[in-house]
C-alpha cells in the first residue's frame, strides 16, 4: 500500500508566526496549558543556545 502524502510548510500556519503570549490564556490552544516548574541547572550549548533543566513542580511542593 502506497500512501502519498503532500509535503506542507508548517511556517505558514498563523501559530508559527508568532510565539504565544503566555499571559493571556484565553488564546492559546487547547493542547496548551501551564505547568508551574523551576529551572534547576542551564547548560550553554552555542554562544545563542541553551538547554534547561527543568523541574516540574507539584502544588504541595510549591507551599513548602
């Protein structure tokens, strides 16, 4: 079975020309949401490049 799919530029849809405002929720998409979480450790990757470590955080933790 031969299925052919047709090449699609994903830099056209309207979420990729703008990275969201992630301080308005009413316009992100339903698959978004916000996590609380900390950054633990940066590691430099490029002079433009870093990689985060990142901690998700549990609501309980977050009281303590």
């Amino acid at each position: 079975m031969n299925l052919k799919i047709s090449q699609h530029d994903i830099n056209l849809e309207p979420f990729m020309s703008k990275p969201p405002d992630f301080n308005r929720k009413s316009i992100l998409m339903q698959t978004e949401r916000d996590i609380k979480s900390e950054i633990v450790n940066i590691i430099p990757l490029t002079s433009q490049e870093k990689l985060f470590h990142i901690k998700i955080l549990d609501p309980c933790e977050r009281e303590q």
